[in-house]
C-alpha cells in the first residue's frame, strides 16, 4: 500500500537524543549543511506525490509545468520511475527518491530475512503479529544485516543520474502510541505504553543494551527506564548517520520526513531527529491527526527550529485535507514560514485552487 491510501484511510504516521554518542555535527558539516537548498537563501516548496506510471509525456510535462508555475521547487517521487524523474528534470524541477525505511513490508525479505524483523514486548515479531496495520513489518535497527541491506539500498538509488537526492521516510519504530485522533478508529486508548506495540524486545537489542550500560532492562517499568528509551533513541539515529556516511560521496543531498515535533518524534515512534546528519527535515505537521488547529503549525515549527539550533533546515510538512479553506492554508503556510521554516513540503491532492494559493509567495521563492 502506497503512502497516499494510508493517509486516505487515516491510518498511521510517518529521530533521538545521542546520549553517549558522538556528536556528528562538526564545523565542517554544519558549513556543509543547507547548501543544496539555500544557495539563494529562498524559500522553497517540495513536494511529496505517487509516481505516475500510466499517464503520456504531455500530461506529465504540463502538469509539472504547473507546479513549477506555482513554486514548487523539488518532487519527492514515491517510486524510481526514470521517465517521471526526466520529464520533470527536464522543465527544471529536482527531483528526490522517497523511500519506506525501517518499514519493510517486502515478501521476500521477510521470507528470506525473519531474524531482521522487529519483536515487541511481548515476544512476538511483526511479521507474524503486525501492530495496527498489515503493512506494518519492521526491520530491527539493531540488526546489522538490515542497516547493510538499508545502505545498499540507498546507494543503489542515490548513484542514479536521474535522482537528485535520497528523502527517507518511516525511519522510525512503530508508534508505540497513535496520534490521539485515531483513538476511536483502532478502538483503544493508548494512555499508557502497551506491551503489544512497544518494540525492540529481540535478544540482540536486549543483550547489546545491557553490554553498553552494565544491567537488563527494567521489565517492571520499561516504559520509565531512561536508558532504555535513550538506546532506542540512538538505535534509530545510528541507521540514518550510517547511511548518510556511505551516500556522502555522491554528493547529494539526504532528508527525512520525521513527526511533527522533537517532543512528539521522541516520545511516540522514539525518533530524535534533531540530532540525524541531515540536509534538511520535513517534520509532517499534519495538525488535525492531533485534534489541533491551524495555529499549532507554527508553535511545532518553532519547536523544530529552536531544538535544531541551526544544523539543517525545516521544510514543514503540511497536509493539503488538513485546511478548511484556501486562505486557511495560507494561513498555515504563513505561520511556518514566520516561525522559522525555510520552505514547505506538501502532501494530498494539489488542486488548481491550492496551486493559485502557492502562487502567492512565488516572490519569495
């Protein structure tokens, strides 16, 4: 299933505090950071979308035309489809791989590579018990054939001419607690961390935390166990840093679309991605998967930029069926922007309205 229809089907969401770990972020790759994106120091819109393999050339061309005409700057693809990726390459768009991460819902994988998946708390793996949703199949972060088989992966897209950089997405552990608007469609209220989504328990994360801090987990209070919380923290933060490590040397850029917040990605999906080697981040602040209005989308940005400290740049992520209107989406674009994003990444239906809106800060961008 295609990220578009778990949206539709308001399923679930697209980090971590390197306690113990070394820094990345020297001087040298501070100054590094944001240059792909910021030469002018412009705004800019991304764009995430389904790669469309069907329509001809013409339609294609014309309607990327019309998002280059509205300010969009770069196309996150959901797929490698070369054709899509030149045509739009061709009218001057850039164009990114988007790319499913620690979700590995992949048959053969799973078939071949059982040991590399996920165990929650109470013993089961996710291939056999996927939490909340069928796709839901995740890779262990632990696992080092997995970051290998995640590395290769990613070279194998980052070295095509065609792709100009790598954007990663559920890079993360399954929510361990859902956004509470989707409280009532799972029919259970996650006011506590449940064994059943709460994941890694298998025996190399196990036996590897307690070699690095000297005792077990604490099964009685897991949920409260700090180190316990900063190991997985770090787990997920090692997996992105690994990858950006080996793509570095094709010279382009790496993002993620992360949660919403440093405090939500941490305290959810155990995702800290204020600390990630990155280019730049699209934190999705889909605002009414948490029952809040338009204004929250500057009060998370603002979050985002003050915990970053400057190491990369904010592209906020917003979610077209999110507004009630036109000027409601202005509105939101507006408060990110003000707050310290560098641009926006939008996700849903870019309708003819949606593009006239974004055409309003083309003098920006």
């Amino acid at each position: 299933m295609n990220k578009r229809n778990f949206i539709k089907k308001i399923a679930l969401f697209t980090g971590a505090s390197l306690i113990g770990v070394q820094n990345v972020f020297s001087s040298e790759n501070k100054n590094r950071h944001s240059s792909y994106f910021l030469k002018n120091n412009k705004m800019k819109f991304l764009y995430w979308l389904e790669t469309d393999t069907k329509s001809e050339d013409k339609v294609l061309e014309d309607k990327f035309m019309s998002y280059k005409k509205a300010g969009i700057d770069t196309l996150l693809f959901e797929q490698t489809d070369k054709r899509n990726y030149e045509l739009a390459k061709k009218i001057g768009l850039k164009t990114h791989r988007w790319k499913w991460t620690m979700n590995c819902p992949e048959k053969e994988i799973m078939d071949a590579h059982p040991e590399w998946y996920s165990i929650n708390r109470e013993g089961k793996s996710c291939i056999e018990d996927p939490p909340y949703v069928n796709y839901y199949r995740w890779l262990c972060p632990n696992n080092e054939e997995a970051t290998n088989y995640l590395i290769e992966k990613s070279k194998s897209i980052i070295q095509l001419d065609f792709v100009d950089g790598l954007h990663l997405d559920y890079i993360r552990y399954p929510d361990v607690i859902l956004p509470v608007n989707l409280w009532d469609k799972y029919k259970i209220e996650q006011k506590e961390e449940y064994a059943k989504y709460d994941y890694c328990y298998c025996e190399n994360c196990l036996k590897k935390f307690e070699k690095e801090n000297g005792r077990k987990v604490n099964n009685k209070y897991p949920s409260e166990d700090l180190s316990w919380k900063a190991f997985r923290y770090n787990s997920i933060s090692k997996v992105v840093n690994k990858i950006k490590k080996e793509i570095a040397p094709f010279g382009k850029p790496l993002s993620a679309a992360v949660f919403p917040t440093p405090d939500i990605a941490k305290r959810i999906v155990r995702q800290d991605w204020t600390t990630w080697d990155l280019d730049f981040v699209c934190p999705m602040i889909y605002h009414n998967f948490y029952q809040e209005e338009t204004p929250w989308i500057g009060q998370a940005v603002r979050e985002g930029v003050r915990n970053l400290c400057g190491k990369f740049p904010i592209y906020a992520g917003l979610f077209l069926s999110d507004f009630k209107s036109e000027e409601d989406l202005e509105n939101g674009i507006n408060l990110a922007l003000t707050n310290g994003a560098k641009g926006i990444s939008f996700f849903g239906k870019m309708k003819e309205s949606t593009l006239t809106t974004l055409s309003k800060f083309k003098d920006k961008v």
